[in-house]
C-alpha cells in the first residue's frame, strides 16, 4: 500500500533513511512520529494537522485539498505528482513488468517521471457481461 512506495521510494533516496527506518509496510518510524490508519481519509487527516507532513494517494490529496509537494527526480527535474507523471514512471519501468503486471515504479530515470510512482488496475471479465447498463456504467467510470 501506500506505506510500502513511501516508505520504498524515501529508503532509495536515502541510505540513512533505508538503515533506520526501512521500507515496506511495517517500519521503524521514528518515536516522534504519529501512525494513523485511516483507508482513505488521510488526506482530511494531514489538513487537519498544522505543520504536519504525510502521504496519501494522489486521489485523495486532491479530494481532502492537501497541498502536495514537488520531488526532484533522478534525472534532476523537479517534478509536481499527475497522472502524466506517473505514465512517465510506468513508461520508463515497461520492461520491468512480471507476468502478475507487478513492478515497482520508485525512483524512475524518465526525465518527467514522479518517483514515488505506483498504480492500481482492475480485472474485468469481458466473457460474463450480462448486465449491458453496469458495463457501460463501468466504462464510463474508467
């Protein structure tokens, strides 16, 4: 989840970052730091929280008004989280895609690509379509 490309893109940035606080879904947070789990309403969360810092999917910072901060990426470019950044990171990380469609997206060489990239995709079985108005529904939404 969102822990684990946090935490995996700020461990490749930085070594004192992988040796103390590591990367994956249970880290050694630092004792000063507050855990909240929330599915969905972190961004609201962080808002909330003066001069605090966090991380959430890009959905939900735009959707709870957080700001987001600008990285700089491998190729040295400052880069703004969107979904173009993040088809620059899959793009550059094409041939790295297992059988599973599974591939890590942190810390990209494409001069454009956001380096905390991830994704989600959906499985939708094209051969037991009975319900013609929930597909085009579904359609639309995608």
């Amino acid at each position: 989840g969102t822990t684990d490309i946090f935490t995996s893109a700020l461990s490749s940035f930085s070594s004192e970052w992988n040796a103390t606080v590591g990367s994956g879904s249970r880290v050694n947070w630092p004792a000063n730091a507050t855990q909240a789990q929330f599915r969905g309403l972190v961004g609201g969360y962080i808002v909330g929280l003066p001069n605090s810092i966090g991380y959430t999917s890009h959905s939900n910072a735009i959707e709870s008004g957080s700001r987001m901060a600008a990285l700089i990426n491998r190729a040295g470019n400052t880069i703004e989280p969107s979904a173009d950044a993040v088809w620059f990171a899959m793009a550059d990380f094409s041939s790295q895609f297992n059988s599973r469609n599974a591939a890590s997206l942190v810390d990209t060489y494409a001069q454009y690509g956001w380096p905390m990239a991830s994704y989600s995709y959906i499985v939708i079985r094209m051969t037991s379509a009975h319900n013609c108005v929930v597909y085009s529904r579904l359609a639309k939404y995608l």
